[in-house]
C-alpha cells in the first residue's frame, strides 16, 4: 500500500475543506458539492494502492475535478431535458463586492472558471492546476486570462447594478 490509512485519514483531514470550496464556487450547490467531496475521496480509497503519499494532494483533486466535471455535465443534461434550457434573467441588485465578484464568476465557461478558482482562489501553481485539470501551461494560461478580462469587463458592465452596501 502506497497511503497508509492514516495517511489516507491525513489526507482527508487536511484537504477536504479545500476540495469542499472548490467545488462550492464552481457549482454554488453546497449538498452536491459535500457529495462530490465524498466521491472523490471514495474514489480515491478505491485507488489507494496505486497513489503515493506526497502526490495524494494531487491526485485528490485531478479525480475532484474529473467527478466535478461529470457532475455539471450530468446536470446540464437533466436540467435542459426538465427547462428545455431556458433560464431566468438575472435580476437580482442588491450585492456587495462579494456578490458582483460571484456573478462575475459564474458568468465564466467552466474551464475558465476552474482554473481562476484554483490559482486566484486556492492559490494552487500554474504546474499544480495542470496536473489537477490535465490542460497545458499555455492553455492555464490562456484560459486564467481569459477568466480575469471577462470578469474585469463584466464587473466594469455592471458596476451600476451593484451598489455596494457600506
């Protein structure tokens, strides 16, 4: 065995509230993404054998990201098959800074909006989100750029619509 049980136990202590956020802020659903905690460290255990200790990090959130990414697309399915995809404006205008950044963020294509989580958010590598999402660097790069000038035009688009509550 490569992880020990309690490196496996080490592993789920230190890292599961940091997959918990990711997931929160990719998907905003905080009962989906408690279960795609639970998934992916079952996952995980499945693989226990194969993983080393000093890359569990890492493997733990590459096998998040995949069961995250089949998840949301699981959900856009069953969501355009029950709304046949056709969603409410956006109304809502009474949001803090906080609130126009979340906005802004869910506005983003999924990839962008991954790779802006785990490197502005988490504060990951450009190296640790490749091995994470499986993307190159110069696609890490591409897309975190992107993210960061859509979200910058989008907040400066709407700066109107959020009057910020001091």
């Amino acid at each position: 065995i490569k992880v020990t049980i309690n490196e496996y136990n080490k592993t789920v202590d230190q890292y599961a509230d940091n997959l918990y956020r990711f997931f929160v802020k990719n998907i905003g659903d905080t009962e989906a993404a408690h279960d795609l905690v639970q998934d992916s460290f079952a996952k995980m255990w499945i693989k226990v054998r194969d993983v080393e200790f000093v890359k569990a990090k890492s493997y733990l959130f590459t096998v998040g990201y995949n069961t995250m990414i089949d998840y949301i697309r699981s959900k856009k399915r069953r969501d355009a098959y029950l709304s046949n995809q056709n969603p409410e404006p956006y109304e809502e205008k009474d949001y803090d800074l906080k609130g126009m950044l979340d906005y802004a963020l869910g506005k983003l294509p999924e990839n962008q909006k991954t790779v802006i989580l785990l490197r502005d958010y988490e504060g990951y590598s450009y190296e640790e989100i490749e091995q994470i999402t499986g993307l190159s660097a110069s696609q890490v790069k591409v897309y975190l750029f992107r993210a960061r000038k859509s979200m910058k035009d989008r907040l400066i688009e709407n700066r109107n619509l959020f009057p910020i509550n001091v």
